[in-house]
C-alpha cells in the first residue's frame, strides 16, 4: 500500500460507493476497451498507430484505478456511521454543526480519500479538519487559508 503505511479510513458509504464503482470498471469499461482493442486488431492498426496508444494507455489506467480500488478495499479500516451521539469526541465521522460569521454549516469529518466539498464531507487532513478534531463543543477555532482567517464556532457534534 502506498499510503505511507497507515491504512485508509472509510465510510461504510465510502465503501459502496468504490465496490459499484470497481464493478462498473470491470462490467462496463473494461468490455469497452476489449471491444475496441479487438477493432484495432481487425483493423489492422499497428503498435506505433496513436489510436491504438490511446487504448492501450487508457487499458492501464483503468487497470490502475481498479488496483487502487481493490487496495483500498482490502486494506480500509471501515468507520461506522454514527449510531449514538458523542458529543464530547470529533472524529472521523462525526457531524459537526459550526458557525462562521452568520452561517451555520453542517459538515461531515471524513477521511480524505472521500473529501466531497458538495456533500459538505470535510477531510480530517484539511487544516480545519486537523484543527476539529481537537476540539469540542464550545470550542473555537481559527484557520488560516490563503492569508485569510476565519473562525468557526463549533455549536454541535453527532
């Protein structure tokens, strides 16, 4: 594994979200590019022809991607979603409800193989994740992004 050793933290959604993907890389485009090598191969297209390169270089790459899959997979310690509220510990799947200024965001804490600003998934290595997690309810807490620095109010955590 090349994550420096330590193993990937994920979601139990996380999680399904990677087998259907791992499924539809060998259901659907792996068949697609078998389909189209084997077109190459009656056409008759030689090694040094570039459509033939393009295959062959997208062939590996999904070949890579579903290594990187299976790895994950195999080696993920799976978080479960939060069943029973700790409001007391922020970690990794914890829900935390902050306010900046008037807003008030609801972000997941997740591991940064599913960091999803559109799901409001926060990364526990982004430099506010690094900052919640030592943090409780009551708490505030300053990052500094691009020279700007904004507080947040941590209000609750589930």
């Amino acid at each position: 594994m090349n994550m420096e050793n330590v193993k990937p933290q994920i979601t139990v959604e996380k999680k399904y979200e990677l087998i259907e993907e791992l499924k539809r890389l060998y259901n659907v485009v792996k068949k697609e590019i078998a389909d189209r090598l084997e077109q190459s191969r009656k056409d008759n297209l030689s090694e040094d022809d570039a459509q033939l390169g393009v295959i062959l270089e997208e062939k590996e790459s999904v070949d890579n991607r579903i290594d990187e899959i299976s790895d994950i997979l195999e080696n993920a310690d799976i978080i479960k979603d939060k069943k029973n509220c700790e409001p007391g510990k922020i970690e990794i799947g914890s829900v935390v409800k902050l306010k900046q200024g008037d807003k008030v965001l609801d972000i997941k804490l997740v591991s940064s193989l599913e960091a999803d600003p559109l799901k409001n998934y926060l990364s526990d290595k982004s430099p506010l994740g690094r900052k919640l997690l030592k943090a409780k309810i009551g708490d505030t807490v300053n990052v500094k992004i691009r020279g700007t620095e904004t507080e947040y109010k941590i209000l609750e955590v589930c």
